[in-house]
C-alpha cells in the first residue's frame, strides 16, 4: 500500500489542527495500512493506483477512504485494463474507549444484516474495522430533496424496528463493550460526566481558544434530583433498554435505495432507553425545517412500538423524558479520544459535554 505521506493521500483534520491521533506515528499507521491490505488482498481487492488516498483526522477516530478496484479478472490474471472496476472501501479506527465498534459492527450484521453495513473485516482487539461503501449518505438525499419535510419518517420507523430487534441482546451488547447507561443507571453516568469536566478543568491552566463555561461544578449538580425524577418514571413506563445510537444525524445513514436505509458509525454508542436516540434526528430536522412537522416525525418513530399494552400518551411521555435524558449520553461520548489529547481537545470537550448537560435545566423539551 503507498505510504502514508505521498502527495496521492489527501488528509483532512478539519476543525481539530493540533488534534493527536495514532495516524501520525510511522509504526501504527504501517500496521493498520498493512492489516488492510493483507484484508482486501484476501477478498480478490487491491487499492488503485490511479486515485487518491483520503485520510479524516478527528480526535475520537482515523477513517480513510481507500480508492479499490479488482485485483484479479475473471481468468485468474491481473487486470492492467484502464476498464478495471473501480470503487472504495474504509478503513476506521477507533480510541480504547470507542474500540467496541469494531466487534459491534460485525455483530450487527449477523443480528440485524437488513439496517447496517456488513464490514469486509473487523480486528476487534485494536478497535479497526474494514467497511464497504454505503452508497448515498442521507444527507445527500435531503440536499437533493431540500422541501420535503417527511423524508425523515421511514428511516426513523426502520431505526426504531430495529432497536425493538435489538433488545434480546442487550447482555450481548454489553459484553462486546459497549458502554451502559441504562436507564436506571443514567444519573451514575451524569456524575461520571461532572467528574469528567471537572478533572479537565482543573488540568487545564493554559488559555484556550474553546474554553468550558464558567460553570461551577455545584450548578451541575443541582441538576441532578431532576433526572433523578425523570429517569425513575422513564423506567417505571416499562419500555426495556437496547442499543442506542446517540448520534443518529442525517450523514450517520445510507439511502443506498428507494425505501432502504442502513445505519452506521457506532462509536458513540450504548445500551440505554432506546428514545434517547431521537434527541439528535429531531434537533437535526428541527434546523433544517423548523418544528411544525415535528409531532409527525415523533409519531413516525413511536408507531414500530406500539401495542404491548402502552397507550400512545405513554409512548410521548415516554419520548419527552428520553429526550431530556439523551443529553447525558451525548455529553459523556467526549471522554471516548485518543489518548494524549492536548488540553484545547480536552477543553473542547469539557465545554461541550457542559453545554449538553445544562440542557438537562431547559423548562420545555424539544418535543
């Protein structure tokens, strides 16, 4: 595979320059090049030679595009032919905090191969994974379709069948590595958080650009007899756990086809109430058309969960309670970076994970 540092790879580290990750070092970027070579190899693959290398750096994972095309032709010889196939596969690695992507992707292709990727190959111990090209990001889809409010609605009602499929497997989930924040256990893992901004903004005593709020960790606190109280009625409403997303926007899923959707990068991921993943998808669309088609959005994602008993007033209780409660999750995915982030990353996400959980003290919800 070329190297790293040839004029063929185009990095990209967007808003993070000084952001440090493994990329950087010689040893581990040869090793994870040489893993995905030896992986494509394997599959009758190999990177071309005529298109670029693209790199993104941010400090919770290493994902390149690797332009490939077919190494052999169908009579067993290496195809020169400039009419050679050619397409992309990608390479992701992630932090030790995040590395559970890697055996969580591979283990959702077995248990519900119908709404994500199916990775080429997954070296769960180091936390890479090997990815085919999913087709267009949603994102793209909504560009093209920029007036039509509703396009959110059958990828919500298919994200929402699959959590319900999701939910025998929880344990499993668990096991792999994925973080727990039950619902029960979410005001532990908001303490975690405060302890998390709290030891970065006492390490931190150089000026920075992104500085946390000037929010005394008592303010926070006091925030916690609240979620106390919300996450105790979510669990007595009696919708069990599964696999929460926690990042579910609009360029975290293919529309590889009419009416398909497949759902990917799981790296801030968890097993909690499973309507703490509608936070972001509803603050998303709420950007891009503002809130009046919002309650059919929200009916769109409940309607895969009803029956069982629960009324449809339980159900929007239920979603307003979980979408106050998401904000944990999204603030506590800052503590899953490369180790060795400098302090401006750490107070990046101090600032960020503080901003999330003030939310908890907004008197309405989002829906």
């Amino acid at each position: 595979m070329r190297d790293a540092d040839d004029t063929s790879t185009i990095t990209d580290r967007g808003r993070h320059e000084n952001a440090k990750t493994p990329w950087d070092q010689p040893t581990w970027r040869n090793a994870t090049l040489d893993w995905a070579t030896r992986e494509l190899t394997a599959r009758g693959l190999r990177e071309s030679g005529t298109a670029r290398r693209r790199v993104r750096l941010r400090p919770w994972s290493v994902l390149v595009r690797i332009p490939v095309e077919d190494a052999d032709t169908t009579d067993g010889t290496t195809s020169t032919s400039a009419s050679t196939s050619t397409s992309a596969v990608w390479l992701k690695a992630n932090p030790p905090a995040s590395a559970f992507e890697a055996p969580l992707t591979a283990a959702l292709a077995r248990w519900v191969p119908e709404y994500v990727l199916k990775p080429l190959a997954v070296d769960a111990d180091r936390g890479w994974s090997l990815l085919p090209d999913g087709g267009d990001l949603f994102c793209q889809v909504l560009d093209r379709h920029p007036a039509d409010p509703h396009a959110w609605e059958e990828p919500l009602r298919q994200y929402a069948t699959m959590q319900r499929a999701l939910i025998p497997y929880t344990k499993d989930l668990e096991q792999l590595g994925v973080p727990s924040a039950r619902t029960t256990t979410l005001p532990q893992v908001f303490d975690e958080t405060v302890e998390f901004i709290r030891s970065v903004t006492e390490r931190t005593a150089a000026p920075l650009r992104h500085p946390a709020p000037d929010v005394d960790p008592t303010t926070l606190h006091a925030l916690r007899p609240r979620l106390l109280n919300w996450s105790a009625e979510l669990a007595d409403l009696g919708i069990p756990d599964s696999l929460d997303h926690s990042d579910l926007h609009e360029g975290q899923l293919f529309n590889p086809e009419p009416g398909r959707f497949t759902f990917f990068d799981w790296g801030d991921a968890s097993v909690s109430h499973p309507f703490c993943s509608f936070l972001v998808p509803a603050e998303q669309f709420t950007e891009r058309y503002g809130p009046g088609s919002l309650p059919r959005l929200r009916d769109a994602y409940l309607e895969p969960w009803t029956g069982n008993g629960r009324s449809s007033k339980e159900l929007r209780r239920a979603l307003t309670l979980a979408g106050r409660l998401a904000v944990i999750g999204r603030a506590v995915t800052w503590g899953r970076i490369f180790p060795g982030a400098s302090d401006e990353t750490r107070a990046t996400g101090a600032a960020e994970s503080t901003r999330r959980l003030l939310q908890l003290a907004t008197a309405e919800p989002l829906f």
